[in-house]
C-alpha cells in the first residue's frame, strides 16, 4: 500500500457549486453584453457541461443552435471575447462572496497541509478562476498552498483526456499511485482514470446521474470523510 503523498482537486463542482452558481449566469451575462438573444437555462446548460472547455462549449451552442453565428467571419474574435466577458463576470460573483466551498473541503485541504500531503488542482476552468475561488474562500495565502495548479488551456486535449492530471503529476515528479484525485464528473473520472489515478467522486445536482464506474467511493459530499479514510481510499 502506497501513502497517500498527495491531493489534486478538481475545480468546478467539487470545489464549489460554480457552474450553477457561478459559469452559468456569467455565460447568460457575457451573451447579453455582447447583444446575443442566447440565454442557458440550468437543464441546457446540464447538457453543455459535457462540453468541458468555456470556448469549447460557446462553439459547440452556436454550431448546434446559432449556425448563423458560428459561420460570421469573426467567430473565432467572438468567441475569445465572449469568453472573456464571461470570465470577468465569474470572478467578480466569486469575488463577492457568492460561491462558497462544498462541506468538508476546507477541512480536508487543512487536515492535508497539517499532515503534510501535498496539494495540487487538475480543472478544466480558466486560471483566474481558480485564484478567485481560493483567494475568496480560503484566504489570499490560498494559492499557494497548492503546489500544482493545472488548469484550462494549458493542455491542449481538456477532460475526459487525461492531459491535465499527467501535467499536473509530471510537475509534482510523483507517480499516479502516490496520488488521490477529487472530482464530480464523469468526464474528470475518465481523465484522471486514464491518466492511472485513482479517483474519489462527490456527486452534484448536474452530476448525479452520471457512470462513475472505476471510482474509488461516490459520496454526496466530502463533509463526512476523515482524512485517514480519505487516505485509505488510496490503496
Ligand atoms: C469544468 C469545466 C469548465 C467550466 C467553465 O471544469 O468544464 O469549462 O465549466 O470554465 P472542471 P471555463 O475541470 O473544474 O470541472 O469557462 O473557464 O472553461
Ligand atoms: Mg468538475
């Protein structure tokens, strides 16, 4: 049995509710300000986030609902800038506060330091987006807690490959087996699975109905589990 050596949290859904509370009214908003009649409702929006990848899902919509939109001469312009506004309007709703971390997160991630395991984040989401959450919620020291932050187009192939959790272990120079990922999809699964993880899920509303086979443990949450069972989970 190898010792758990360290964490890599996936972001969005596991983290926080972000996607309901967080991507989606910024999409809604960045849409608006662009003069767009788009507007996402939560059940679309459960179908897009099979999408990962903000621009990647912006062009899978217009290209699915909007082919006018998606052939104007400036599409890949307004894309980038779409995505953008939208980002921009995602980390002021973090920056106010309004996107607190699921239970037992914060435990968790301070169990972990005090323990010394190492803390990484394998996300799909912007950069930005993560300091925001972790400045907010967990202080201005946040970020650097965690040694790795791999997240959005710093791979080119985003979850379900497995890219973003090899960066991430390439950089901590540890093994897959020295490793524990946390996520709340399936496509997250699939990448830190194939990337030879094993993977913990906590289920949300958008989630819930997903294949999670090859997970380690499904939870609702991590507000009940100790770190020491969280460990073990790495056997
Ligand atoms: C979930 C995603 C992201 C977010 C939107 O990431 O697929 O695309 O929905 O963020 P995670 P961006 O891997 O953390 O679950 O618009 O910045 O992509
Ligand atoms: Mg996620």
């Amino acid at each position: 049995m190898k010792p758990l050596r360290a964490l890599i949290f996936d972001v969005d859904g596991t983290l926080a509710e972000t996607e309901r509370d967080g991507h989606l009214p910024a999409f809604n908003a960045a849409f608006a300000e662009a003069g767009l009649d788009w507007h996402w409702d939560g059940p679309l929006y459960g179908h897009l986030l099979n999408i990962t990848g903000g621009k990647e899902r912006i062009r899978y919509y217009a290209s699915h609902f909007a082919p006018e939109v998606a052939a104007r001469p400036d599409f890949d312009a307004l894309v980038r800038k779409l995505h953008l506004t939208k980002t921009a309007h995602y980390v002021r709703r973090v920056e106010q506060g309004r996107l607190p971390l699921r239970p037992g997160v914060a435990r968790l991630i301070n169990e972990a330091r005090q323990a010394g395991i190492r803390l990484a984040i394998a996300t799909t989401t912007a950069p930005e987006n993560v300091d925001a959450l972790l400045k907010a919620s967990l202080g201005p020291e946040a970020v650097s807690w965690f040694e790795v932050i791999g997240a959005g187009d710093i791979v080119a192939a985003k979850k379900p490959a497995p890219d973003i959790y090899q960066w991430v272990l390439e950089r901590l120079k540890l093994t897959a087996a020295d490793c524990l990922a946390i996520e709340d999809s399936e496509n997250g699964l699939k990448s830190a699975l194939t990337a030879g993880l094993r993977c913990l899920i906590t289920v949300n509303e958008y989630t819930s109905d997903q294949d999670f086979s090859g997970a380690c443990g499904v939870l609702s949450d991590l507000g009940a589990i100790s770190l020491k069972e969280l460990s073990r989970q790495n056997t």
